[in-house]
C-alpha cells in the first residue's frame, strides 16, 4: 500500500511524528516543552539563590517538579473527548470536596482550606477547582451558539460564582477572585457581548461600598498598604517595602546571584515563594526580569496559538482559558511585588517554591498537549 494512505492511529504507543506529520513524543508538543524546561531551569537558578543556596530546596522543587511533569505526561495521554465527558462529575466533585472542607478541613492561620487523608496527602481542594471550573464552562458552551444569550450567561455565571463563593467563604478572597477569574476568561473567549461586561462592571462598582465593609479587616488592611506602605512600615507594609528596595537596587544588570542583600540579610520575607522576582530583578536586575517575561510571553504566545488550532470549542476555550490564566499568574505576581496590586499570596508561576500550586499548573499544560495532540485529520 503506497505510503501517502498509511496512518498512525491514536494511541498505538509513542511516536516521533503524530498525524500532522509533526514531531511529537508521547502527545508533548516540542515548543511547549522547550519552553517549559527553559523557565523551570531558569527558576532553579533563581531559586538557589533565593534561598542563600540550599541545596535542599532545590531538591524538594525538583521532586516536585519531576511529579509534575509526570502528570503532564498522564494527562496528555487523555483524549479531548473524554475529558469533555467528565467536565461536569470533575465540576460536581470539585463542589464535594470544597463543601467537606467545613466540617472536616484543616484550619491553618485562621482559615480552614486543606484536606487531609490521613498518611496519603494534604491538599486544597480550591486549586482543583482552577481546572475544573474552566472545563466545565468550556463544556456548557461546546454544543451552544455563540456569542452567548442572556440565560446561557446567566447559567455560567452561577457555575463561576458557586465555588469561588465556597472558597471566599474560608477565607481566601485572593484564590477565589482567581478562579472566578479563570471561568470569566473562558466567557469572554465564548464572545461575551460588551453589554453584558459593561453592565456587570457598573454593578462591580454600586456594589462596591457593601462589599468593603463584608471583606475581613486584613483584607482591607491589605488593600490600604497598596496604596500607602509607610502607614505601617515594620508591619503589613514591610514586604512592599523591602521588595521596592530589592527591584529598586538592582538596577540594569544587577548585584549577581548570591550578592543580594534584601534576601540574604533576612529582609525581604517570603523570598522564595512570593517574592522571588524581588530577588531576581535584585541579582539579575532588569536583564534578568526581562528574560524571564521573554520566556513567559513566548509561552503565551504558543499557548493561543494551540488554542487557534483546536478543532472543536470544548478546546479552544479550555487551552485559551488556561493560557490567559497563567498570564493573570504572571501578572498578579509580579504586581503585588512591586506594590500595584494588594498581596494575595499568588506564587509566580514555575519559578516560586511550592507544591500543591505548581501541580494544579502542569495538569493544565497536560490539558493543552492533549488538545493540540489529539486533533483530527482534515482534508482539504
């Protein structure tokens, strides 16, 4: 049989080359990957250093990291179609485990997020929920029309609003608002009509009043740093401070790794986790951080570019939501850091120490490669 009627099928085993005749590896897409591993590594380095050289956190992060790229493997494996079968039981069960965090979670400083089963894992059922919720929604508009109509936005909106009042309720005002966040993105890559977005922000704003006085006093007290750090310097303004100095004294080409002195003379909290970029814009300085938001931008712009050439709309949307999401990450971020936006305790993305966090990330990339993998053949 001639060559040019020979096909793979899907899920014969690894190949080098998928359908398209593009070179892939266990349904990875190279760039993707090349990406990622450009990122991780150049967030290894910076983590090194941010934690004055121990080598056991970079240990830890990388069993982590090794974890989650093995659940990017897993998940890349998963055919789109099923994964839009399942969208709505992930969605139901996400809504279970957030209700069982009341009478069975974990309090940590004052707010109960975490479950334990005991001798297996400790997790947040609320960083689920920033993959489940944009599955659902991306599965509610897959077989609707769009632009949407007035009652399938409304209906979406209650799936958006359900489990990002959940998770507020805890309290954890900052995840809930990025979850709610991550299922607003897919409404708007379905077409939300600007009606519909101009009259919820002119709602946002009546409502604006009544919601300040419902927030915890630390809520305001962080919106209220944003804005004036010096009115507490050795309190809740310290770590904007400290972080200021630390983007501030590092100037075009910084003070070399290892030669901070924010992060290293104990000034700047958290330097390993939330204030990392502090910490590399302070020894690597403005060539440093423009390096790393290269690599965050090319990581976007191959995600959209996924996301263009999904095949149905369960895909588009669910790759466009994820990739917009892990900008807003990058943004939040690096805007809490340097004193734009209130701290809200978001990591930056593969670069900060942790766990539970950078998992619920790679399981997304997983999701993207699934979609991009598994296209089907057209003929023109």
């Amino acid at each position: 049989m001639s060559g040019d009627f020979v096909r793979r099928l899907p899920g014969g085993g690894p190949s080098f080359r998928n359908q398209r005749g593009e070179f892939t590896w266990f349904n990875l897409d190279p760039w993707l990957m090349l990406i990622l591993l450009s990122i991780v590594g150049f967030g290894l380095v910076v983590l090194h250093s941010a934690s004055d050289g121990n080598w056991m956190v970079v240990e830890a992060q990388l069993v982590r990291l090794g974890l989650g790229f093995g659940l990017m493997i897993l998940i890349a494996q998963i055919p789109p179609y099923f994964l839009l079968r399942m969208a709505p039981l992930l969605y139901g069960l996400g809504l279970i485990l957030l209700l069982l965090i009341y009478p069975f979670g974990t309090e940590v400083n004052g707010s109960r997020r975490w479950l334990r089963v005991p001798g297996v894992l400790n997790f947040q059922p609320s960083e689920l929920m920033k993959l489940f919720l944009p599955m659902v929604l991306a599965w509610y508009f897959n077989e609707r029309h769009l632009p949407p109509e007035l009652k399938p936005v409304i209906v979406s909106c209650l799936l958006l609003l359900l489990p990002a009042g959940l998770i507020i309720v805890q309290p954890d005002l900052g995840t809930g608002l990025m979850i709610a966040t991550s299922g607003f993105l897919v409404l708007i890559l379905a077409g939300l009509p600007w009606r519909y977005m101009l009259r919820g922000s002119a709602l946002v704003l009546v409502l604006a009043p009544a919601l300040w006085f419902a927030i915890k006093d630390y809520q305001r007290g962080r919106i209220l740093t944003m804005f004036d750090p010096e009115r507490d310097p050795l309190g809740a303004g310290w770590n904007i401070i400290q972080s200021k100095i630390a983007i501030g004294s590092g100037g075009f080409s910084g003070k070399g790794l290892l030669n901070g002195t924010q992060s290293h003379l104990d000034f700047l909290p958290e330097s390993s986790t939330d204030f990392i970029i502090a910490v590399l814009a302070e020894e690597l300085g403005f060539l440093g951080v423009l390096s790393l938001l290269v690599l965050y931008g090319l990581f976007i712009l191959r995600g959209l570019m996924m996301s263009l050439n999904a095949q149905d709309t369960f895909g588009r949307l669910l790759c466009g939501s994820i990739t917009f999401t892990f900008s807003v990450y990058v943004f939040v971020n690096i805007g809490m850091v340097s004193g734009i936006l209130p701290v809200v305790g978001v990591p930056l993305p593969l670069v900060s120490y942790g766990g539970t966090a950078l998992l619920t990330l790679f399981a997304g990339f997983g999701l993207m490669m699934s979609i991009h993998s598994h296209r089907r053949i057209t003929l023109l």
